[in-house]
C-alpha cells in the first residue's frame, strides 16, 4: 500500500505541475486554490482510513458475540438434555399403561440418552476441560438418581385416572442440582462478553 503522505505528495506536484505548465508558473491565488485542494484531498483519505478502521473493528467484535452466542445455544441444549433425562421418572409415573405408550417412552429415553452422549462429545472437543469435567459430572448424578427413580417408576402402577397424576410431588434429586449449578456456573465463565477466561477456547476446539 503506498503511504498516504506519497500520495498527496503526488497529488500536490502533479496538480503544481499541470498549473505551472499552462500558466507558465502560481501566483499568491492560485497558490491557496492548490493547498485546498491537497487539504480536501488529505481529509478526504484521512476519512476514508478512519471508516475502514471502525467498520473492520466492528465486524471483528459482531463475529465474536456471533461466537459466544453459537457457544451460549450450545450449553444451553446441553444442559436441557440431562434435564430432560431427570424429568423422564415423572413422565414414565404418567403413562397410561398401554403398550404404544410403553414404547413411546422407552424410544424417547433411549432418544435424551443419545443426545447426552453428543452434547458431551461436542463438549469435550469445543469446550474447556472445566466444562467438560463438569457436564460429565453433571450426568453421571442425573443417571445415579434419575435411573433409580425411573426403575421404581415403571414398577409402580400406571395411570388410569386424573386424580392419580400428583403435579406437586417432587422426586429427590439434590446431587443432580448440586451439579446443574457447577456446571452452568463453568459455562457462563466462558460466555462473559468483552472477554473470556483463558481456560475457555475458541469453537472449534481447545488451544
């Protein structure tokens, strides 16, 4: 790129130049006319430069809250999966008893269950090991009670009246909350805006 300063060097000595030789030299006139023209025509690149700078520093900082919010969806469906998994003990205490709805249920366990697994491998790829760590940790307490409840679930009886569907019953699960909490805590230290923790890489993979 040649420099700015040359350019207007040029400018100025070709517009000189072209005056002297058709007037045979600049009076005191002409000589303000011409420093004009070299001042408009240095704001003018000046201003140019300046635009450029600001739009490249923008589309720089729109590609990066591009990046934390792919980065924010993706915690987001993975935490979702496990939370579905911990929600299936209630809807397998709500079945209806027939074998359509048996096999409903079962094809969807086996649905969250595989969603889980990708979520953690793209974790373990994209995420830092801090996150990772504590996804894993995250399901293996969801599987600890979740499972157990469910066993007990499918053991009880089925629903066959309203009245049977007990919406304020809670199931235990305080080791899978405990573990919710350190790992979203380890996500939303990767996703803080104007900056991120050295521990946490870029999408795409770990440094």
């Amino acid at each position: 790129m040649i420099p700015i300063c040359a350019c207007v060097r040029a400018a100025a000595t070709t517009v000189a130049t072209d005056s002297a030789a058709s007037s045979g030299g600049l009076d005191g006139g002409e000589y303000i006319t011409l420093a004009g023209v070299v001042l408009t025509f240095i704001i003018g690149i000046a201003t140019l430069v300046i635009t450029i700078k600001v739009a490249s520093k923008n589309s720089v900082a729109q590609q990066k809250e591009n990046r934390r919010q792919e980065r924010a969806k993706a915690y987001a469906e993975a935490v979702r999966a496990v939370e579905d998994y911990l929600e299936t003990p209630y809807r397998i205490r709500r079945r209806s008893g027939s074998g359509e709805h048996r096999w409903q249920l079962t094809e969807s366990i086996s649905e969250i269950q595989s969603r889980m697994n990708f979520h953690s491998g793209w974790l373990r790829i994209n995420a830092s090991a801090e996150v990772y760590d504590a996804y894993i940790d995250f399901i293996k307490a969801a599987k600890e009670e979740a499972g157990l409840q469910m066993t007990s679930a499918w053991n009880g009886p089925v629903t066959k009246k309203d009245r049977q569907v007990l919406l304020g019953t809670g199931l235990p699960q305080p080791k899978s909350a405990a573990a919710k909490e350190v790992v979203v805590t380890a996500m939303k230290g990767c996703l803080k805006p104007g900056g991120r923790s050295q521990s946490c890489p870029p999408i795409g993979g770990r440094p």
